[in-house]
C-alpha cells in the first residue's frame, strides 16, 4: 500500500468533538464481517486491575476477536491504557501493580505461575502513544526485536519486508543508515509500527498512536490499520470518537463509577456503538454529552 501516493484518496479525520458528521467507514462491510463469528484470540474473564490497595478497572469480561480492529473509548481516566498495558504485561514493572482475574491468549492465561513476560510482549507487541524510536538507524530499529530473538533468516529482506507492512518502505529505502529519530512524526510512528511487526506478534497494541500525528499522519495510520488486520489482531485505546467510528469493527466503551475503578459498558459492532447504543452511558459519550 503506497499510503503517500499522491493520489491516494483523502478523508479528513478530525480530531476533537462529535457530532452527525461521523463517519462510519464501511459499515455494511463491518456487518457482513461481523455475521462470520470469528475466533477470539484474547479473552478477559472477570478480569480486575490494581495499583497497590486502588482498583483502577474493575471485572471486566471482553472477548478480542481475531483480524478485528478493536477500540476502546471512554473518559480520560476510566483505566483505557491500564487495561492495554495489561495485556502485554506492561505493567509488571510498576510497582504494587497486580491484576485479579484471567487474561488468556489462545487460551492460556498470561499471568499463569510459568509465563515469561518477554514471551508475551513477543507475541503480544505495543505501539505507543508518542513515536519512540530507538536512538539507531532505521534498519536497526526493525531489526532489533528479531536480532535479541535469535532470527536466523536474511534480516536485510525481515527489515524491508516489515518496512513495505509499515507502508514506509518508499519513504525510507535510501535512509535505512539514518537515524530513525530524523523521520517526521508519522514516519516514526509507521518506523515503531514496522519494529513492533518485524517479531510477527500476534495481537499489536495501539495506546492512541495518532495523539501526536496532525491529521494527515493520523490518516496514514488509520489506513495502515486497516491493511494490517488482515494478518494481525489490533487494540487501539483512542480519545478520538471519530478515528474509533472510522478505523475500528467493533468497539468497548469504559467509563468510571463513584469509586473511580473503570469498568466496560458496553461491547458491540462499532457501528451499533455509534448509531444504536444499548446504554444510555454509552448514548451519553458518543452524542457528546459527557466525557
Ligand atoms: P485512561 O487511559 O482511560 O485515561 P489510565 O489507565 O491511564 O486511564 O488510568 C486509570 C486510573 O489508574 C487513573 O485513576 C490513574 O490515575 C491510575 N493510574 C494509571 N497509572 C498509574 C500508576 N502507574 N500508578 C498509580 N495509578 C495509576
């Protein structure tokens, strides 16, 4: 996909508010997708997350499909990256984190006594917020994930293969001995985008990737998204209603009660979530009343 190609049609996503103009891409397509019951490849059972004694989401019960772009919405602290950097065992590192509940990928439950952490955030890979390359060139960027694995393929062909997935392979292909970090904004982030794939994970994670990007980063983004749910299951947390209507097949509205612990709503095809909610909550956010 040439995302840059001057032709390439334009859509302009907007990035604040709500309102009629919403537009949900593709929605009959969603919906035939939607009737093929696909396979869950992540599953939250009842599943709660603590900072020390502060329970930030509580029991929440979600099932992530596979080769779906799932979004997840809601209020600015309704535990949206708590429960994204649950997934991949991110939040290990903080101290007094610990989570109740089972998260099971494939079935087995990620915080079982014998799993590695690596090995999830192997499979499992994280897109975040700000591009954060490495201070290396490009070429080391992708290739670093598949060199501290032991990848014994051409790592020449694994890095520009991944580059071509990211659609930055034109942008970069005479700058792989650069710097990662003298890209533009939206280049590093396609550049974090094809080092989180180059270790084929499973599930990527996108924790509001396009916060940072201005419109036509975002846009790119967005299209690459769409490119990469055919061979990847895709998690994105956005504060951005509009990319969540546009980018997304099915999305998880959050919210918070009185004791400030998060909590599902509602899990439905995006295009329900968006024109036919089932909770006032969730009709509340969408049409722009709260949150
Ligand atoms: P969102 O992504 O929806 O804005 P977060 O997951 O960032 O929400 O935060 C959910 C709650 O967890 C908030 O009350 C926040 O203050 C708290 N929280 C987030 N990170 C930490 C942390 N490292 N230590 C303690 N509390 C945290």
């Amino acid at each position: 996909m040439d995302v840059e190609s001057p032709g390439a049609p334009m859509r302009e996503p907007s990035t604040s508010g709500v309102g009629p103009a919403i537009r949900i891409a593709a929605a009959g397509e969603r919906q035939a997708a939607e009737r093929t019951e696909r396979e869950t490849v992540i599953e939250l059972q009842d599943l709660s997350c603590y900072y020390g004694s502060f329970r930030a989401v509580r029991n929440v019960s979600l099932q992530i499909k596979k080769q779906q772009i799932t979004a997840l919405i809601g209020p600015s602290g309704c535990g949206k990256s708590t429960l994204i950097r649950t997934v991949n065992r991110m939040n290990d590192l903080v101290p007094g984190y610990h989570t109740e509940g089972r998260l099971l990928l494939d079935g087995q439950d990620l915080y079982g006594k014998d799993v590695d952490p690596v090995a999830v955030r192997r499979r499992v890979g994280m897109v975040f917020q700000k591009p954060n390359p490495f201070p290396k060139t490009v070429w080391e960027n992708v290739a670093f994930g598949a060199k501290i694995n032991g990848y014994k393929g051409d790592m020449d062909e694994l890095v520009e293969r991944s580059l071509r997935r990211a659609a930055l392979w034109d942008d970069v292909k005479d700058k792989l001995k650069q710097s990662g970090m003298a890209l533009s904004g939206g280049q590093q982030q396609r550049l974090c985008i094809a080092r989180t794939i180059a270790v084929e994970p499973e599930v990527i994670l996108m924790d509001e990737p396009c916060s940072a990007l201005d419109p036509r980063s975002t846009l790119q983004i967005e299209e690459l998204m769409a490119e990469l749910k055919r061979e990847y299951t895709i998690v994105i947390v956005t504060h951005n209603m509009q990319q969540a209507a546009r980018a997304s097949d099915t999305t998880v509205f959050m919210t918070m009660g009185d004791d400030r612990a998060g909590y599902v709503v509602e899990q439905a095809p995006t295009v329900e979530i968006f024109t036919n909610p089932r909770n006032q909550l969730t009709e509340d956010y969408v049409s722009g009343r709260f949150g």
